[in-house]
C-alpha cells in the first residue's frame, strides 16, 4: 500500500492534484491519497500514525505559515524514505527546492505526463530505499523500530521509553547501547536523553524544544556538543 499526501493551501489545486495522481498512478497499485491544506494537517496525519510514501507539496503556503520547503525540512528527512514532489506556479522557485532532497518539481498547470514522470520516479526511489531500524527486546521478543519515526529516547530506573511520533516502546537496556545503533542525526542532550536533531525546534542553554511542543533537558557539560551537532545536522539538511 502507498501513501501519497498532497499539501497545498489552495484548495482547488489539490483537487486538480488529487485527480491527476488518481489517474497517473500505475493501474492496480493498492494507494491511498490523503490531502493536507497546510503544514499543520500534515502534521497531524503523520501524528496519527501514518507513514507518507510520496509527498506532493506546493513551495509557498499561507502567510504566517512555513513554506514547503521548511515543511520538508522539519517533517521529512531523507531519512524517513518518503519521496518529496514539489509543485509550484513560479518556474524561479524550481532552484529554491535544492534546499531538500526531492524526486522531482512539477510547474502548474500541471500537465499529466510530467505527473506520470514524477510519480513514477518517487516509486523508483521507493523501492530501493531500506530504512533504518532500531532493534530493541520487549519481554522475550525483539522489536524493529523504524528510526525515522523516534523523535527522543528517554533512560530512568534500567529502563528505557523509545518515544515515537504515534507510540512508546518500553526496553530494557542500556542508553549508550541503543545509541551506538543510531545515526549521527540523534544527539545526547543529557545523561537520561537521547534526541533526534530533526525533531528539534528550537534550542536553549538549558532546554530544547521539539515540534510537537516537547520540552527535553539540556545539561550544561553537553549544551556544546548539542550545538555543533544541531549546526551540523541544519548544515546538511536545510
């Protein structure tokens, strides 16, 4: 089954987008098609549970809002795996979009072919991509946990809670032996946690938010580690 979400604050152009990607779909491919007025109901379908396949996104939303292109920062790093479409009605904007990894950039109006071509592409990519999991036991069994979808890992009393965007998973284990799973995009912001640097929203000396509204501790020994490593990751994914 795949997952298209179409983002678009107009709403006469999702529909447009929805009936193209209806029909440019390849015949028979099991899909479903959820539509988003802007980043916060994509938030909220991706909140729920659900893991978007192909992203389909216009570049500029609603005043007050963050632009597609910091949408795709904050929501889908590449390693989520999901296929980013971008469309615009300005061709200048096709240059802007290389701020974030994507498949393709659709202008409207958007003529039929040029959507086949783009679907098509996300669904290449799709199949070659194997995400990164995290294995961790509960009870007697072992659980994979995709790691694009952990937004902080907290220690206390031997135990850990691997917090995820739509669930908690209990371990137990050691926190320094579930890092050593992990990639470089998880920083250890203090003894007791463990934070995806893409879930982050903003960081203080002391304290850092996520975008779900979570607040985590900093310790003061590795608010500097915490920086670079921030800097680091916004350098490679913004």
């Amino acid at each position: 089954m795949i997952t298209v979400a179409i983002c678009d604050d107009d709403a006469q152009s999702r529909a447009t987008i929805h009936s193209l990607v209806e029909d440019e779909l390849p015949e028979g491919l099991p899909h479903v098609i959820l539509d988003a007025s802007g980043p916060e109901e994509l938030r909220a379908i991706i909140a729920a549970g659900t893991h978007v396949d192909v992203l389909i996104s216009d570049v500029i939303m609603q005043e007050g809002q963050p632009t597609g292109i910091q949408m795709v920062s904050q929501l889908f790093p590449p390693e989520s795996g999901t296929q980013v479409i971008y469309v615009s009605g300005h061709l200048q904007q096709a240059l802007e979009v290389y701020a974030t990894s994507h498949v393709y950039f659709l202008l409207k109006p958007i003529e039929p072919e040029r959507m086949a071509d783009a679907l098509n592409r996300a669904l290449a990519q799709l199949a070659t991509f194997t995400p990164s999991m995290l294995r961790v036991k509960v009870g007697h069994k072992e659980r994979l946990i995709n790691v694009s979808s952990i937004l902080y890992l907290e220690s206390r009393l031997h135990k850990v809670t691997v917090h995820c965007l739509s669930r908690q998973v209990e371990t137990y284990a050691k926190l320094d032996d579930l890092q050593a799973q992990l990639p470089d995009t998880f920083a250890r912001c203090h003894r007791s946690f463990l934070v995806n640097l893409s879930a982050i929203a903003s960081l203080d000396e002391n304290e850092l938010t996520l975008h779900d509204g979570t607040r985590l501790p900093v310790s003061r020994r590795r608010t500097q580690d915490v920086q670079r490593a921030m800097l680091g990751y916004l350098s490679t994914h913004s």
